[in-house]
C-alpha cells in the first residue's frame, strides 16, 4: 500500500441501495477473512481521531463475518483515502469561548436492510470537537420526524453528560 495512489473519497457516498459493494462486480468470498477483520478493526479505532472514515468503516464492520473480495477492495480504497492527507483530523484549539455547539441530523429508514434510520451528531466546545456519533437507530421510526426526535433525545442526553462532566472539573 506504500506505492499506491491516493483518492479523494474513502467509498462511494450511496454505493448501492441494498449493501456495500465495488463497481468491479467480483463478489467472492474472501477465503481468510482474519485478514480483513483486522484491518478494519485497525480502521474502527483509527474513527476515534477521524471522524470523516466514520460512516464507511460503519458499513464494512457489518460484513466482518461474511466478507467478500468487493469490501476488501473498498476497505483498500479507505486506506488509499486516508494516504492523500495523513495529517488530517481532530485539533484541540486554545479558545476564549467554551460555549457548547451541538450538530444533530437524522436520515429516515437509511438503511435498505432493516428500515432503519441513522442518527449522527457532532458536539462542539468552543471550536474544539469533543463528541460525535453515527449510529442505527435501535427502533424503526414511522416518519422522518419520529426519527428526528429520536435523534435529539439521544444528543440531549449525550449534552446533559458532557455539562456534568464539566461541572465536576
């Protein structure tokens, strides 16, 4: 991988409706698999300082068990993403401001497998990001607006910890 060619995308942003899978069409199974398992689970802690991987290791940890040829393919094109700009990710910033930004979103019934909408929020403190999560929601939602409160609850409990947590230091 030391030779190979930067892109500017980790995955596609909708590959497909229904799974994730490469344009190259050579969905076989992967014969070792442990192989794959260990790079992306080097890509979910590598998530902890950049958050921009977040949503495509996401997709490629749901197939840890049953993997194929086409997602290590795309678990490669992570790696040649996160080549084009290595420094890339989160810094903390001395700042006057410690008010506390909240960025919440939700997409309803995203995934095509399971109905199921996804929920992703970034918190902010000052300018410095401190929180962020994007995650399935554990309960099918009958309309985008059920989803979206959803979405809240889930950052106005995340908020309530972090204002704790700041009140004790």
């Amino acid at each position: 991988m030391l030779a190979c060619k930067p892109c500017s995308t980790p995955i596609e942003v909708n590959p497909d409706d229904k799974k994730v899978v490469s344009k190259y069409g050579d969905d076989v199974p992967l014969t070792g698999i442990a192989n794959y398992q260990k790079l992306v689970g080097k890509l979910i802690y590598l998530t902890m300082t950049r958050p921009d991987i977040s949503y495509d290791v996401h997709c490629l940890s749901q197939v840890m068990h049953k993997s194929m040829q086409s997602h290590l393919r795309l678990a490669f094109r992570v790696l040649r993403y996160l080549k084009k700009e290595p420094g890339l990710g989160i810094t903390f910033r001395e700042s006057d401001n410690s008010d506390l930004r909240v960025f919440v979103d939700s997409d309803w019934a995203k995934c095509k497998i399971i109905i199921r909408s996804i929920t992703g929020y970034f918190v902010y403190l000052g300018n410095s990001l401190v929180s962020w999560k994007s995650k399935k929601q554990a309960i099918v939602s009958r309309s985008s607006t059920e989803a979206e409160y959803r979405a809240m609850c889930n950052v106005c409990c995340e908020v309530l910890w972090i204002r704790k947590v700041l009140a004790d230091l």
